[in-house]
C-alpha cells in the first residue's frame, strides 16, 4: 500500500511544481489573452538570479530567492514595456510572434554568459533526509516546492478576487475596450501580468532548479513541458492550472509505477498526459475551469 | 592627383599581400573543420569539448610542433541540429578542410553519406557503434557506448554475489541513448549471465520515484545509464531519498548506479551532491582526479589559455584534447614522411595508426589504433567510483570481452 501513497505523494509533488511553472502563462493570458512562448526562458532567468545572488553575491538562499522574484518582477515588467505595449490592439498572433522572437533573445543573451552551457547546482541549505512516515518519503525541497505553488496560488487567487487592480485585470482580459471607457489602465494592466508572471517564474525555477539541478536546457523546456497542464487547465484558471498540474503529476507517476515495463509498455508516463489532453479537450475545448465565452452576433 | 591615386591603392595592395602571406616562405596552414554544440542541448559538453580543441591547436602552433607549419581550426556551432552541422560541413568543404571533427551521434549518423562521398577522415564526439556501420571513413576517438555499457555490464556479472543479477538500462530518449542497447541484449544473448529487466526511456523528470519504485519491484539491482549528467543527477537524488542507494558494489536489496562516459564527470558530483557516492562509472579517459601525466598536462594546457578550473578538469575538454591530438598526430606523421598533406593522406596515416605506429596521447587509458578493421581508437576503458565527492579509479584498465564476441 504504501507504493501507492507514495505514487500518490510524488505525483502531488511534482504536479503542484507544474501548476507553479504554469502560472505565468495563466497570469499573461488571463489578463492579456496572449500566450507567452517565452516562459521557459524566464523560469531559466529567474533560477540562474537566484543561484547568481546565493553562490556569487553570498545572499543568503531565502533571501535570494525573494530577490530573484521581485528582480524577475521588475524584468518581465520592463520587457512587457519595451517590447509588447506598442502592441497593445495589435492581432494576438502578432503579439506571440513577438514573445518566440523574445524566446530568441533571452536564449542568445543567456548563451553569453556561463548558464548558458555549463551546469550549476544550488548548496544544500535544507535537510538532505527526507521526511519519512509509513514507508511513504517526500525531500524538504520537494515539500518546500509545494507549499511555494499553494501559498503563490493562494495569493494569486485572492489578488484576482478580492483586490481592486486584480478585479481590473480580469475587467481587460473581459473586454479592453470596456474597462478603458471605466478608466482601467490598460498598459498598467498589461504590465503588472507580464510583472506577476516573471514573480511566479522565478519561484519555479528557483524549486525546479533545486530538484534537478541549473541546466538551461532543461529549465527552459518547462515552458513547453506544462503547456498540457494550461491548456487542460482552460488557460485562464488558476485553480485550472492546480487542478491539471496535479492530474498530469498523478498520471505520470501511476502511469510509470503500473503501465511502464509491464504488458510490453514504455514510456507511458510521457504519452498519457498528452492522450488524456485529447480526449478532455474533445469533450471539454475549454479546458476543465477556463471561461466558455459565447459571442453574439 | 591621379599619380597620388596609384601610390595609395599601391600600398593599401602591398599590405595586404604582406598580410596575406604566410609568416615563413614555405609555411603551410592546414584547415580543419569542428561542427558541435557549443549553445542548445548537450551544451555543457560541447562547450569544454570545443576549448579543448581549440587550445590544443594553439598549442601546436604556437610551440611550432608542425615546424613552421600551422593549423587552423574552424570551429562552429551547430546547436546540436544536423541541419546546421550539415550547412557547416559544406562551408567546411568549400574552405577546403583536409580533416573534419564532428560531434553529436545524429547528425554524424545523417551526415555519413556525405562523408563517404567526399571521402573525409571524420572524428566524432559521438562514440556510437552505429556510426561505423557502412562507414570507411567515420574514426571514433575511444571505445564505444556499446563497449562502456558492456564492459560495465560485465563488471555486473564478475561482482555480482547471488542469483543472476537483474539489470535494467536507463537511456536518453535519442539515437545516442538507445545506441548501445541492442548490443548489451545481443552480448546477453551471447552468453553474458545478467538479465535486462527493463530499458527505461527519460523524459525531462522531475521525479522518478515511480520509476525506482518499479524496478525495485522487479528486484532491479543495477542501473546501467547511457544519457548526460542531468536525468542521471536528478535519478541518484530519487534514488537516495527512498534509500535505494547501495553502500558497497551490489549490496543486497538495493541499486547500485553506473554509467557511460557522458553521464560521469565532476558535473554529476556538482548536480547529485552526496547521491553521487559511489556511482559507477567508465570511460576511456584519465581524469584530474587522478593525477598523472596527462592530466598534468592537460591542467597545464587549460592554465596556459586562461581556462577555468571547471574546464580545466572537465573529462570533455580532455575529449577534445585528445581528438586535437590525433588529428595533430595524423598531420605530424604524414609531413614526417614528406607527404603533402590531404584529406586522403591523412585517412591513411590514421589507418596505418597501430601496431608499433600506435599513438599514445597520455589523455586516454590506452593507446589510439586504427586500422582498415578497427575504427575504434582506445579499446580500453577504466572503471572509476564517486568516493567522498571525487571519481576514484577501480581496478586497472580493462577491455571488454563480449564486445569482440558479438561482432
């Protein structure tokens, strides 16, 4: 029995660090409806601050992680500034050209320095025995990077709800046009999506860096990796995004613990989420939580 | 004016012929060409491969090792997609390149034709076995992943205290990964006493316990990899927190982990921490952790270009020293026999590379030897273990016996 808990344990492990890395492409697209391709690269920028200001500034590893977030913050801010307001009422697609285009430049800017094509590994700073109970075993980082995804999801949840600038972001992602004629800030709007974003890209890659190690190749290949868990999320849920993350972490792992090596099959851990996204998608395009707009016409 | 004109276009012509010649009358530049990841995936091992290449070079030309001669290296990157290696190789070929240095194992596998057809000596970073399969031209530096997973499989066999020892393959989802797989189940089925429970394909895991959780299931009590550092990292983490990791070489009721050459190195040490302990691991060269000639040598050659010590003591920038100095070799030995040196030329001195013509490059276990029948340069392979944070050698060199025996 307890195989199967701790099935359970590491599937809910590694689908809340999904839900974290698919924050920001929920967080872009709720407010914005454009999805950020470039992700990847920023979850990669936000872990190689992190580890830069703990190993090479001698910050102290909590703290780093707290300024990766806010300098991430103030990075992805700027960039929306710079790159994607003059495109704000442009078509959506040329607004995602624009963010593989920017998928370019953070990778060519990051290829100059060492992160680029070495491998780096953040010091110990939790316990390196797990937590054990009933034959069931979970690290501190995986259990730190838990409680990460809840508390950013908890906070992100009652910022949309509750705040006045949440409640106006949701307003844009409605309709840009209705909240400008109510005095909403569009670009302001724009900006503190890209902004929270970044914040949340920095945590995941903060935790994922902490799990598997600093390769750029690998960090930034969770920008696509948790694209089933948006799109089966329903893209502008954030309890969408927890949902799927933990749905895909569970398949994965029963997927790996019982179908993998028996009856002739390989490699349906990697191949299930993708037939489960098929197939909910055929019955739900939506997505589980997104919005079913109908139009008028 | 107009005599004013001429004097000027006169001299800006004689610089540049003053330019464009050589250093020494008689001087020759041989050109070679290196295709590899320098940026993109299995970057960080194409990155101190590249500076191993490049300083090596320089070192022969700058300690006039080929006399008054010089190499010149191109080298690119290709971001590990054979498309761009394939465009370099043909700018390569127009620059008139008598050597070429390749490196992933697709693209040397999709560039094998045009290899044959141009008849070009071509040394990859790949040491895929299926890179020689109709191939004449195509040299691998050392033993190939086939031999590093059948000599640790071997090693299995010879250590193993029990029942016959269940093992499974832990590959990197590509032609790279899944090269040596059919030999290791060939050698099996050839009379090597394990059995391969499972071959095991990663992802981009960020958890394997379910996968551990099965094997151990299925009383799996080695894992033989063949990948990059990362996946393997990322398993040894997993594998540690669940207590699977074995103490000593085959401890009962655990895993002991082992892998191929690109898997090993201080970069596993740096990403698996104290995971690492005792994983086991085999390749054909000497490493700084244990200090000798060539790795005085190669720590000598990294200080001298300013290298970090990251790259100074990375078993990839001791790959690309090693195959700079073959080619260097090749070239040293044809201009020694008075030979014009050609693409065709230096095909034969690397043929003609064994026996009492063996090149010893001190980087390696073993001597280099090429023949008509053996493109395969070092046959020997070390076994080294992580002890306290440092790969330590176990045993002496050995070849595999089964590698011959499947042929």
């Amino acid at each position: 029995m307890s195989y199967f808990f701790q099935l359970v344990v590491s599937g809910i492990v590694v689908g809340s660090i999904y839900a974290l890395s698919a924050l920001g492409f929920v967080l872009i697209y709720k407010s914005s409806r454009v999805l950020n391709l470039a992700h990847g690269q920023i979850i990669a920028t936000g872990a190689f601050i992190s580890y830069g200001l703990t190993v090479w500034a001698n910050v102290p590893i909590y703290i780093s992680f707290l300024l990766s977030m806010i300098i991430t913050f103030f990075l992805a801010m700027s960039v929306e500034k710079i790159f994607l307001r003059r495109l704000i009422g442009e078509p959506i697609i040329s607004v995602i050209m624009v963010t593989i285009g920017l998928m370019s430049i953070i990778d060519g800017l990051i290829y100059l320095t060492p992160f680029g094509s070495e491998n780096f590994s953040f010091p110990p700073f939790l316990p390196q025995q797990p937590i054990t109970y009933a034959g069931v075993s979970i690290s501190y980082t995986q259990l730190m990077g838990v409680i990460i995804t809840f508390v950013l999801i908890g906070v992100f949840s009652w910022f949309f709800k509750k705040s006045t600038v949440g409640i106006s972001m949701r307003a844009v992602s409605d309709d840009q046009l209705a909240s400008m004629s109510i005095g909403v800030s569009v670009p302001r709007v724009f900006g503190l999506a890209w902004a929270t974003a970044g914040l949340s890209a920095a945590a995941a890659g903060s935790v994922i860096g902490n799990i598997t190690g600093l390769n750029f190749d690998t960090l930034h290949a969770f920008g696509i990796i948790v694209f089933p868990v948006v799109i089966l999320g329903g893209l502008d849920s954030l309890l969408g995004a927890v949902v799927a993350g933990i749905i895909m972490g569970l398949i994965q792992q029963f997927a790996s613990g019982y179908l993998d090596g028996n009856w002739g099959l390989y490699g349906t851990a990697q191949v299930l989420p993708y037939i489960l996204l098929l197939v909910l998608l055929l019955l739900k395009p939506h997505g589980l939580f997104g919005t079913h707009e109908i139009e008028r016409v | 004016m107009k005599t004013y004109k001429i004097s000027i276009w006169l001299l800006v012509s004689l610089i540049a012929f003053m330019l464009a010649m050589p250093a020494s009358s008689g001087a020759k530049v041989y050109k070679l060409g290196l295709s590899l990841a320098i940026t993109g995936p299995t970057s960080d091992a194409g990155n101190p491969y590249a500076k191993g290449v490049e300083d090596y070079f320089r070192y022969v030309n700058d300690m006039k090792l080929l006399g008054n001669d010089t190499i010149d290296c191109t080298i690119r990157d290709d971001k590990y997609e054979t498309a761009i290696t394939k465009r370099n190789f043909e700018e390569y070929l127009d620059m008139g390149i008598v050597f070429y240095l390749n490196y992933s194992t697709g693209s040397t596998l999709g560039l094998k034709r045009d290899f044959e057809e141009v008849k070009m000596p071509v040394i990859p970073a790949s040491f895929h076995a299926g890179n020689l399969e109709d191939s004449n031209y195509i040299f691998l530096p050392i033993a190939s992943y086939s031999a590093q997973a059948i000599g640790l499989a071997e090693y299995v066999v010879k250590n193993h205290k029990g029942k016959t020892p269940k093992v499974a393959l832990f590959v990197h989802p590509s032609a790279f990964g899944r090269g040596p797989v059919e030999d290791v189940q060939k050698a099996v089925a050839a009379g090597l006493g394990m059995e391969i429970v499972e071959v095991v394909e990663h992802g981009k895991d960020l958890d394997n316990t379910a996968m551990l959780q099965r094997l151990k299931s299925k009383d799996v009590q080695y894992v033989i990899s063949q990948t990059v550092q990362s996946p393997v990292a990322v398993m040894l983490k997993d594998a540690s927190r669940l207590g699977l990791v074995a103490k000593t070489f085959g401890e009962k009721g655990k895993i002991t982990f082992m892998g191929c050459h690109y898997t090993g190195g201080n970069d596993l040490v740096a990403l698996a921490g104290d995971a690492a302990e005792n994983y086991y691991w085999t390749t054909s060269y000497i490493i700084t952790s244990e200090p000798g000639v060539g790795t005085d040598a190669q720590l000598a050659l990294a200080k001298r270009y300013g290298r970090d010590d990251k790259f100074a003591n990375s078993h990839n920038y001791a790959n690309g020293v090693m195959v700079a100095q073959v080619a260097a070799e090749a070239i040293k030995r044809a201009k020694t026999r008075g030979k014009e040196i050609t693409k065709e030329v230096l095909y034969e001195e690397l043929l003609a590379m064994n026996g009492m013509n063996a090149f010893y490059p001190v980087t390696t276990v073993g001597p280099v030897t090429f023949s008509k029948d053996d493109h395969q340069g070092v046959d020997t392979l070390q076994l080294y273990a992580v002890e306290n944070g440092q790969f330590k050698s176990v045993g002496m060199p050995f070849i595999p016996e089964y590698t011959g025996k499947i042929k």
